[in-house]
C-alpha cells in the first residue's frame, strides 16, 4: 500500500513539476544600522526521523554500548530552531523559518503530499517563528531579511507562512536554488512551492579571507562581522554554517553540517560523503582555533532539545 501511494505521488510530482530557470537576484544587503544586541533560538516543532538518517555504522557501534536498547531503526524527534538576530536599531535577521503552524492541521499544504506521508512532525499552535516574534512583541515589519543554511523542506518549510507585511529580504546560494528548481527536487528534500509567493531572493556574495582559517572564502554579510557565513556542502550542495559575532561572544550555527555525539561528525543522510567529511573538518579545525566559539548544534538528536526557546543577550 505505502509502496503504491509512493508510486503515485512519484507520477503526480512528474506531471506537476518541471524544471524551472529563475535567477537569483543579485547580492544587496538589507538596511540594518545598529548593533547586535540579541539572538533568539525558537524551537518551532520537531520532525521524526529514524537514527540510521544521522550515524554511521561504526557511531551506532559506540551508541550501542552506551544505550543498548535504542534500535536503528527507531525514531527519534529533532527539534527544528529557527535563529532571530536583533540590532540595536530595531531590524531583525533571521537564519531559517524553521517549522509551520499549520503543520498538525494540514501536513499535506506544509510538507507537500510525499513528504508528509513519509515522516511525522509535531508542532504546537503559535511556534512558528511569526507566531513567536508576535509573542515577544518583536516587530514582524522589521524583519529585514532571511538568510538559509539550506533548502531542505524540514528546514524552511515555515515559508508556508511568510507574512506579506514583514517586507523581508531572502538569501540563498546558487547551488541550493539550482537544486530546489530541478524536476523532482521533492524526492532529494527540496519543494519549489515554498517560493512561490516570494520575489525578493537574492544571491549571497562570497570573497576570499585569510581571517576566517581554514575557511577560504566567507560572506561577512552585513559588512560589520556580525554575521559570517562559510561554506559547508555535503549534507546538502550548497549548505551554508554561520558564525555569530557579538562584543563578547561569538557562536557557530553548523545546521545540517555537522553532529555532536558520539563525536563531532557530519550526517549519514548527505549529498555528497566527500564534501561532508571535507567540510566537518574545516569546522573542527575552526572549532580547535576558535575555542572561544561556542557551536550551537541543531542536527544532533543527542545534542539539542529546548522545549520552548533561548535568549542570548550580547
Ligand atoms: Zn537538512
């Protein structure tokens, strides 16, 4: 039966999807004029997927020994963050939508029909990220922009729920939009509906920095260091880390790139193992010169559960 639905979908997604040739706009940052003051890490929901999508065999070996009765075949909840950034002159910059509202109600409209029928989601009413900033009275208008680590659909599909009036600017690479306009994007995690509604996606500009070791190339995206953005494919092509940079602390958002547990590694479920391996080692060496860089995890089921959400005052 799950065999023939999957049949279908793949029939219906054939006749509905072709491939697509928009170009990204090219790179011009939003107007932001003050400082970093704040980050706000919501947990928008979670996504249920088996352990086997994160560890090796060799990892699961070391999981074993410490959690004989987990299976690798068992599900595990991960939590989807979304990452908002305040300035001091009011403007906020957010890294991921993170997970919709409509999620529970409507898994089909959230995830598209083959998405929703192959993994399970749990989202409480009023944890998306507009819901939040609401919430918290953050200003929706001023949020500037939406930069993505990459164009998975259990990351961004909080998209569903862009808000007209947030006036915000959306960022992107070439190879994660290459990816999500291809016939079919939707079997590799990638769904072009989300976009739809959107005009204002533009390309992120890299320049090559000694500053940054080993990273040779970085996007110093607002011009202030406040947000630096390195280049880490292999869980997806173009997936994109984050580097944080308050007065006095600095963190590093590895998103799909890399896991904490049983040590610092990429993801089994990946786009290329080669560039995976490359990048998390670009991370560690990062890691082993930057200690005071705290890495915040967001892939790692051992690693990240907050049931509600985090301020970090800068
Ligand atoms: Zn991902």
């Amino acid at each position: 039966m799950k065999i023939l639905i999957i049949l279908t979908a793949f029939i219906l997604a054939m006749l509905i999807t072709g491939c697509r040739d928009v170009e990204l706009k090219p790179f011009s940052p939003p107007i932001v004029s003050g400082q970093l003051t704040r980050m706000y890490v919501f947990n928008t929901g979670k996504i249920q997927f088996p352990y086997s999508i994160f560890y090796s065999k060799e990892e699961w070996g070391e999981i074993k020994k410490l959690f004989p009765d987990k299976t690798k075949d068992e599900k595990v909840w991960l939590s989807v963050p979304t990452y908002l950034l305040e300035y001091s002159d009011g403007s906020f910059i957010a890294i991921n939508p993170g997970l919709p509202s409509i999620s529970n109600q409507n898994p089909s409209k959230a995830f598209g029909f083959v998405f929703s029928k192959l993994f399970s989601v749990k989202v409480d009413e009023g944890k998306d990220l507009y819901s939040q900033m609401q919430a918290h009275h953050l200003d929706i208008r001023k949020l500037k922009a939406m930069i993505f680590t990459h164009l998975h659909i259990g990351d961004i599909s909080g998209l569903i729920e862009v808000k007209k009036v947030s006036n915000t600017m959306f960022y992107t690479v070439n190879e994660e939009w290459q990816a999500v306009q291809k016939s079919f994007g939707i079997f590799k995690g990638y769904r072009f509906e989300y976009f739809k509604q959107i005009d204002k996606i533009y390309g992120l500009a890299f320049k090559t920095s000694t500053d940054f070791s080993p990273f040779s190339e970085a996007c110093n995206f607002l011009g202030d260091n406040s947000i630096i953005i390195f280049k880490t494919p292999g869980h997806s092509q173009g997936h994109l880390s984050f580097l944080i940079q308050g007065k006095d602390k600095s963190y590093l958002i590895p998103a799909g790139a890399a896991k904490n547990f049983p040590s610092f590694s990429y993801l089994q479920y990946s786009w290329s193992e080669e560039k995976s391996k490359e990048s998390v080692n670009n991370l560690k060496e990062f890691k082993a010169k930057h200690p005071h860089v705290k890495f915040l995890m967001d892939h790692d089921p051992f690693d990240w559960e907050i049931d509600d959400f985090l301020v970090i005052d800068f």
